[in-house]
C-alpha cells in the first residue's frame, strides 16, 4: 500500500493568521491541458491515437509551476498538494519532495519535505516582495491543492507569451539534477517566457497527431527538439525523417501559421553518430536530414521557421550518460535556443488562456487560430 500518512498543516499564531486558501488555478504556469484539475501534456480526449509509452509520460506534470507576486511583508508562501508516493520497497520509496522557489532567474532557495500522499510545505521568501515561481517535484505528480501567503497577500503572476517546447527526454529534462535546470525551464527564465514542456522521454519521433494536438493549443512560441528516438528506438531512413518534418511542421503551420517555429536537430550521441541503425541511417545522416527540411521549408515561403542546428551545441563532457545533457548540458542548450529566438519574441501580443480542456477546439472554419 502507498504511504497515506497525512502530513499536519504548519500553524500559525492567531495575531499572525494568514489569508486564507488560495485556488491554485491561477497560479498555473507551464499547463497544456487539464483533465479533472490535474496538469496533463497530452489532450485527454486524443490519447488513442498515441503511443502508449507516450501516454503515459504526458500523465506527468514535466514543467509545471506556481508563480505568484508577493505584496511586501509577505514572508513565506504554503502550499498544500496530493502526490503519489511509491511503495515501500520502491527504490524511488525515500525520495524528497523537493520545491524549488524562483526570482526570475535566481534560485531563491529550496524545501525538501518527507514524502507524503497529502502534505504542505512552506518556503520562506525574501523581504521586499515581488514575483515568484515554485517550481514542483515531477517525480511524485505532485497536484496543488491550495496556497496562502504568510504574513501578506499573493496574486497571480502577469502572464507570459506562451512556449510550445515538443521533444523527447532531453526536452524533459532528464539527468539534470532539478527540474527548474531543464533547457526549457532555463531557456524560459532566459526570455520571459512561460515554457509548456511537451517532451515525452522515449517518444517525439514524428507522430503526427502531436502535430495536430500542437496545432490546437494556443502559443505565441514553438520549439520542436527530436530525431534522436529515430535512430534506435524507432528506426527512421534520412528519406522518412525529412518527410516526417515536413508533414510535422505543415500540420503544426495549419494552427499556428505565423507563429515563431524553431526546428532544433538532434545534439550529440557519440555511439550514434557514425553507426548504422536497422534501416541503415547514422545519426549525423538524420540529422542533416531533419534540418534540410527546415531550411527547405523555410526557403519555400515560411519566413518564421528557424533552424538550430544540435550537433555542436554539446561537447562529450556536457553528457551524463552518453546521451543526457548534465546541468551545464541543459544550461548550453538553452543558451543556444535563447539567443535564436530572442529577436522574434512576440511584443504586445494578446495571451491565450493558460490551458484547455479535453479535445477543446481553439480553430476558426478554415484551421487558422482564433
């Protein structure tokens, strides 16, 4: 059986009583889509058209944060959530709950708590006020139940133009060492954007009904980061993988037809990039490969569609294990993709809503965004 240990709300003296319990609804930052108030990055009512393995990643909340602004003489904010905890002879058992508090690009500080199916945390914030993201233990999915302040009164954060990101576990964030030190996560502090995480480890090999869902989802930046799952896990000929991006990229176009699109192509994989897979192709072949269809794309009229090319963005030592970005990998990542997109970062643009419901339609007659 899973802990069900309910871990006792902080107290607080009644000469200092905090407001009371905040919707954390608002406060959402990094959302796709909703399914019954869980954070969720793959349209719940399209899943059968997907991969399982691909389902299954899109359950977990990748990404997904609180940011808030603090009035002045807020000292702390407290955060209740439900998360799942592993069992007991689960090696993953003891793991931390760890959330990371945020200013802009400043890691304010963190707070591990024991792992619980119900719990509250509280992370003290430095004086002075002003605006701040938590960012949440992916690990345990964990769902935000309530947040308060502390000593003030918290708002929902102004909005920030929408980030797009689709790719495969680089773009999730794996091997580095907290969630905020992804390449989107960085990449997004970096720019002022708000980044929805859509990388799917093991996945983001061309399926093209994430073409569609992407398509759907309202977003002022787009990002698409794959090719390497096409090597082995799914082998791919250079011919399909330049088919493959063309079809992705048309779909994608047919919602977001002016929106910035940035194509970045596979990074380094040492054992890949000169080995043949099962259908003959090496990495380096896909990848060149995965950009000729960008530029050719772009060349054709699609003035918006830039290209990053992946192979020198990281040298052997930014790897982890051969194939995952370290910290510094992440950090080089998003460096890169920060300095491409800057120039064509939307200014005064309206926001879209934060995120939309199963299968909700944000199309015009003619597949053109609304």
């Amino acid at each position: 059986m899973a802990d069900d240990r309910r871990c006792a709300l902080p107290t607080t003296p009644r000469s200092e009583a905090p407001v009371g319990w905040l919707d954390p609804a608002p406060f959402l930052r990094g959302t796709a889509w909703l399914d019954g108030g869980r954070a969720v990055r793959a349209d719940p009512a399209d899943l059968e058209r997907l991969p399982r393995d691909t389902a299954e990643r899109a359950a977990l909340p990748i990404g997904v944060r609180l940011a808030f602004t603090a009035a002045p003489g807020t000292r702390a904010v407290e955060l209740r959530y439900r998360a799942a905890v592993p069992e007991p002879d689960d090696p993953w058992a003891g793991l931390r709950h760890c959330f990371a508090l945020w200013s802009g690009t400043r890691l304010v500080g963190e707070t591990c708590v024991a792992p619980a199916a119900e719990g509250a945390v509280s992370l003290p914030l430095p004086p002075g006020g002003g605006v701040f993201a938590v960012h949440l233990p992916e690990g345990q999915s964990p769902v935000p139940l309530a947040l308060r302040a502390v000593g003030g009164a918290l708002s929902p954060a102004p909005p920030s133009p929408r980030w797009l990101v689709h790719g495969d576990s680089i773009t999730e964030g794996w091997w580095s060492t907290r969630p905020a030190h992804s390449w989107p996560a960085t990449a997004g502090r970096l720019l002022g954007l708000d980044p929805v995480n859509l990388g799917y480890a093991g996945g983001a090999r061309g399926e093209l009904p994430l073409a569609e869902q992407l398509a759907r989802l309202p977003g002022e930046v787009i990002t698409l980061a794959f090719g390497t799952n096409c090597w082995s896990r799914v082998p791919a000929t250079a011919d399909w993988l330049y088919a493959t991006v063309r079809a992705f990229v048309g779909l994608v176009r047919l919602g977001h037809p002016r929106t910035p699109l940035l194509v970045v192509s596979p990074v380094l994989r040492p054992e890949a990039e000169h080995t043949r897979n099962a259908l003959g192709a090496t990495l380096t072949e896909l990848r060149r490969a995965m950009e000729r269809a960008a530029r050719d794309l772009a060349a054709e009229g699609d003035d918006r569609l830039l290209v990053l090319p992946g192979r020198s963005l990281l040298a052997p030592e930014h790897l982890a294990d051969g194939l995952h970005p370290n910290d510094a990998g992440h950090a080089r990542i998003a460096a890169a993709v920060a300095g491409v997109l800057r120039p064509y970062l939307p200014v005064g643009l309206p926001r879209q809503g934060n995120a939309v419901g199963p299968g909700e339609d944000v199309f015009g007659a003619h597949g053109i965004r609304r």
